[in-house]
C-alpha cells in the first residue's frame, strides 16, 4: 500500500530529510528511512511539558466544560496525562504545533482525553489508557507537513485538495515509527488506521479490522474535528447535529456505536451509563450545508 498524491519532502523534527518528492510513503521507505537514521530519543513525561496546562485551559470552554464536570473523573484522565512519557523529539512535534497550528494541537489534546476517558469507564474492556493516550497524541501530527495553503483554506476543499489531506496519516506513521526507531510500533501503526472505518469505506487502507484502541479514536476525533472552527467551514456542527452524524455513522456500520453512546452520554448533564442512552431519533439540529470535512460537493 502507497501514499498517493504526494505534496513534499518530509523532514523531522530536526531537520533531516526523511523523505524526497519523488517518492512515496509505504512500508519499505519507512524500513529505509529507520535503518538510515538510527535515532535514541530520551523518554520525556508530559508532567515534564506544558501539555497538561494546555489542556486543562482547554476543557474550560464550550461543551468540554459538560463533559469534564465530573472534577474526579477528570483527575483521573489529567494523572494518566501526566504520567504518559514519550519519545523527547515527538514532544517536540507536539510544541511545534502548539506554536504554528494551535488548532490541531488542541484537537490532539481533546482527543487523547476522550479518548482515555472512554477507556477508564469501559472497564470490561482490555484497554492501556497509556496507550491510547499515545496514540491520540500523536494521530494528527503529520498534518503539520502538509501544505498551509490547503490547510488554512477558506473555502471548500477541491477533491484533488482532500487527496493532499487524506496523506497525513502516512506521515503519522512514518514520523512516529522514525522517532520510536522501530517498524512495529502499536501506536504508529494505530496513527495509519484513524480515519480507517469498519465497513471499509476509510482511508488511506481501506480496511475493516480496526482495533479497539483506533474504534476509539474514530469518535472523538470525527467529534472534536465536527465542532470546532474550520476555516473553510463558516459555522461548525452543534453538538448534537455532531452527535446525530456520529449516530448515523454507527447505523451504517461504520463506526462503533458503543463509543458514540459514551460520547452523547458525557454530552448530557446526567451522564447516563452509556447502556442507558437511548437517543431521539430524531436530527433535531441537520448539519451545516458543507459535508463535514470540508470537500466541495458536486
Ligand atoms: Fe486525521
Ligand atoms: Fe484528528
């Protein structure tokens, strides 16, 4: 499998070049490009960064305020925050984005901790919360190679233009595997599979068999991504047209419905257990006329 639709180079965090234009990204580059730059990153913990800062500023606004109330269940999220170490130059990659995209920067954030929300509540399932707070982490950073132009757009995007778009999970994969100087990385490949869903209709694989760890992520993010500011979408999604969406989603089998029940029930000030959440059926809110990732439709 290829990265198509290749816009530049791709250097890391230091400035080396990973990749030429003239290649693509698969599986053997990212062989070549670990074997060339045999890289020791020291582990760092996010108590040692400004993330957790970061983050509890962030859940102090809009429907995050809702679904953070819970002052205990919070702690708990922010300790397993704290206590998530990291390759230091993937830090990195996370301060540079705070800088030059604040936007997806707190997109990572809000996802790694609904993410690890849904985690600790679900309890019969087999879940590293450390783990998926990595991978929500690090799920986006490749968008920060891809072209300002396209990301900072004010307009729909062109189909040609979402192709650009629909390479940054390569670029995931490739980053984290380079810093994590290995090919078997769980989190890298788990980066790869976020906008996978389990009917097959995902990109960039096109595959249905999704992990837990990636089930959940695929909520939070389409989430976040639906009610926030984009610049080529004037209004973003209300909540609960953002959750109705998600709920149609689930209908169609495309992602699990388990983890969008999690997401309506922190939503409500009642928080139901996710079992008991029996949503209207309803779409009281319909969505913004732009599809929501922002393509063009023709
Ligand atoms: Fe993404
Ligand atoms: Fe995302």
């Amino acid at each position: 499998m290829l990265c198509t639709h290749w816009p530049k180079i791709v250097y890391d965090i230091e400035g080396n070049l990973l990749v030429k234009t003239s290649q693509e990204i698969s599986e053997k580059i990212i062989e070549e490009v670990i074997e060339q730059n045999k890289i020791n990153s020291s582990q760092v913990f996010l108590s040692q960064t400004k993330i957790i800062e970061d983050f509890i500023k962030k859940i102090d606004s809009g429907i995050y305020k809702v679904i953070f109330a819970d002052k205990e269940n919070t702690e708990k999220v922010i300790d397993i925050l704290t206590n998530t170490s990291f390759a230091e130059l993937m830090i990195r990659e996370l301060e540079n984005l705070k800088i030059n995209q604040p936007d997806i920067y707190n997109h990572i954030l809000v996802v790694a901790a609904l993410s690890i929300k849904i985690c600790l509540d679900l309890t019969n399932e087999e879940f590293d919360p450390y783990r998926i707070a990595k991978i929500g982490l690090v799920h986006d950073i490749g968008k920060s190679r891809l072209p300002a132009e396209i990301l900072e757009k004010d307009k729909p995007l062109t189909h040609e233009e979402f192709k650009i778009i629909q390479t940054h999970p390569w670029i995931d994969h490739l980053l984290v595997s380079h810093y994590l100087n290995t090919t078997k990385s769980f989190v890298a490949k788990a980066a790869l599979c976020h906008h996978e869903k389990l009917d097959g209709s995902g990109y960039p694989l096109g595959i249905e068999q999704i992990n837990n760890y990636v089930q959940t992520i695929i909520p939070c993010d389409i989430f976040d991504a639906l009610i926030s500011r984009r610049p080529y979408r004037s209004e973003p999604f209300t909540v609960r047209a953002a959750l109705d969406l998600l709920l149609e989603e689930s209908k169609k089998g495309k992602i699990n419905n388990k983890y969008v029940k999690c997401l309506i029930s922190y939503s409500r000030k009642d928080k139901p257990h996710y079992n008991d959440v029996n949503p209207s059926q309803i779409n009281r809110d319909g969505k913004p006329k732009i599809n929501y990732y922002g393509i063009r439709e023709e």
